[in-house]
C-alpha cells in the first residue's frame, strides 16, 4: 500500500511547490522544506511526488470529554466540557513531554482510530460538552481536521479551544482565526532560547511571541502556560522576562499557569519540581504585575483558586480541575466588592459531588 493511500491520508492545506518536486510546508514556524517520498519534522505530512499529504486526518489517538480546567482554561467558560481530540505526532521534540507515546509518535509508526469531523462533533453533544478542544499532541500538525471539525462546531453551538505550542503560521492562524476561540499556549523553561534548543530542538521561540499577537488579533481568549523544568528551565531572569512581555502584551490580568515537571520520557531520571520552586516563580511572576498566577499538576494548592485582585476574598475554589466553590455574580463580579475580573463566557456550575474530591 502506497503511504497516500494509508487510512487518515488527505492532501495538505498551506503548502508551497519547489523545484525538483520538493516542497516547503508553511503549516509551522519550521517552514520544512521536503524532497520527494520524505516527511516533514512533525512525521505526520508527506510528500509524494511534489504533492503535500496529512497522514493523520481524523486519526483520532484520543477523543474524550474533559473539564476545560484540564486544558488550563481557568477563565474561560469555567465549569465546562469539551470533548478532547489528538493525534500523534508533533513538530517539538520535547525530551520531557508527558505525552510522549502520542507525540513522538511519526512516521511509518503512526496510529488512531478513524473519526469523520461530523462523528467529533455528535459525540461532544452527547457527551453533554459545550466544546471542543483540540490537545493531548500539538493540534497544529492535525490541522486539516481541526478546521474541518471547528468549523461544523461552530455551525452546531459549541466553541472551539486549542492547547499548542504556539509555532503555527500566521497564516495559519488567520485561516481558522474565525472558529477558534481561545488558546492555551504552552511555554517550556521560560521561554530560553538555549532551553528550547536543547530540549525541544527548536532553535528560537520567537515565532511563539508572533503567534500569540496574532492570535490577540484575532481576539481568542488567551491562557499562558510555562512548564518549570528543576535544573534546567527554571532560572529567574527568565520568569521575570516572560512575565513582564506577558502583562504588557496581554494585560495584567491574563491567566498564567506555572506547570509542575514529572520524570517522562528522555528526563526519567531526573525530579519533579520541587513545590518552593514554583511557589518562588510564581511571587517572581506577581511581582511584575500578573494578577492571576495559577499552579499546575499541585493538586490542593492554595494558587490553585482564583482571588479578587481587587481585595483579595476568595472567589473561586478549585481542586486540580474541579471547582468547588463559586463566588461571582453572573457576569463575573466579585461577590465583596464588586469588581469585574478578566473572564469570558459563562458559568457552567461547580463539581461537587465527584467521587474523587
């Protein structure tokens, strides 16, 4: 069986041809540039005889309902479900990742059970999901389905949000700037140059910061994570520096989760993060003006809540993904004092009740 021809195979979107039947593929800031029969970095996009293929259209490795506060999507919608979907394969390569098995998945290794974008969004509505997100593996090397399945998403009510590293195209971006509407962007180490070289093989995060202004542009509601790596991705200047762009860039107010480390992958032998650790970067983080500074994968944290930053009282109480108490009025004004904080959407009720709180 010839590669186009394997289930999940669909010729390309945001491709550009060459001489000698090469291509370049403007999908990613990686702009591969992709002789005859070879892959691009991300081992998901092909090319067969100067001709740009996806091998992973509606190659579904997961599709799931999730709390939004998994994704971390703390202000948006809060309360909600969306049905999660991913592939494998991806254009980082992240010796940390913890999803490594979907991710470092390319190539002729490639797996999932096939789903049509209809299919997608029939299972989000009777899974009682307001939305979709796009996750688990970076979402943009399964575009082609996510445009399909975000589109028709948006035709049936649900909303659209994306868990990504932040290095797909402007133009890209602009295409599906109209379904999408809201982004968690994912940094690692703090956004170090050097970091990212060593561990993700990515040469500059720059474009990520491009990105992230376009997608401001298109108005998605925005989350930043950072993943703190102990050793290696944890150095103060940079938690200073990605703070600071983040509060005059995005506003004070915009949500940022520092992410605890686990041993995965090619850093198995090395330790989690310890707890004072994140809690130093966070302060660091308060100090250059971010309002709401959350803490991941620390379960029972007290910077796992979110309070007024107007006078402090406790305004949402959660544990890990779930909220546990609610304390703002319906169009998210603190209940003491009255202020408006930085939400968007609606919200779809607390998670008391679960078995596992």
């Amino acid at each position: 069986m010839s590669i186009i021809d394997r289930p999940g195979a669909r010729l390309a979107r945001f491709w550009e041809s060459l001489e000698d039947k090469k291509v370049r593929c403007n999908l990613c800031h990686r702009r591969c540039i992709i002789v005859n029969h070879a892959y691009g970095a991300c081992g998901v996009r092909y090319n067969h005889e100067g001709k740009l293929y996806t091998l992973v259209y509606g190659l579904l490795t997961a599709a799931n309902p999730d709390p939004i506060e998994k994704k971390p999507l703390m202000h948006f919608n809060p309360g909600a479900y969306v049905f999660s979907i991913s592939t494998a394969g991806c254009n980082f390569f992240c010796k940390f990742c913890q999803n490594w098995v979907l991710s470092q998945t390319r190539r002729e290794r490639l797996f999932g059970e096939l789903f049509t974008p209809e299919e997608v969004v029939h299972q989000a509505i009777i899974n009682g999901c307001q939305g979709i997100s796009y996750t688990y593996n970076e979402p943009t090397i399964f575009y082609e389905f996510m445009y399909d399945v975000a589109r028709l998403a948006k035709k049936k009510g649900l909303f659209n949000t994306m868990v990504t590293n932040g290095y797909m195209t402007p133009e890209a971006i602009d295409e599906i700037g109209p379904y999408m509407d809201a982004a968690t962007v994912d940094f690692k180490g703090g956004g170090n140059k050097e970091f990212y070289k060593k561990f993700i093989g990515v040469l500059d995060p720059e474009p990520i910061f491009e990105s992230i202004l376009a997608m401001k542009e298109k108005e998605w509601w925005i989350e930043i994570t950072n993943l703190v790596v102990p050793e290696y991705g944890d150095k103060e200047d940079d938690m200073r520096r990605l703070s600071r762009w983040i509060v005059e860039n995005l506003g004070p107010e915009t949500p940022f989760h520092l992410l605890r480390f686990h041993p995965q992958y090619g850093l198995s032998d090395l330790y989690p993060t310890p707890i004072e650790t994140l809690e130093k970067l966070a302060k660091i983080a308060m100090e250059e003006g971010l309002k709401h500074v959350y803490l991941g994968n620390v379960w029972g944290h007290e910077l796992e809540n979110t309070y007024c930053p107007n006078c402090g009282a406790l305004v949402v109480k959660r544990r890990g993904f779930y909220i546990l108490e609610w304390n703002l009025t319906e169009d998210f004004r603190c209940k003491k004092c009255g202020y408006r904080l930085n939400f968007r959407g609606r919200f779809w009720g607390t998670h008391k009740g679960f078995f596992f709180i």
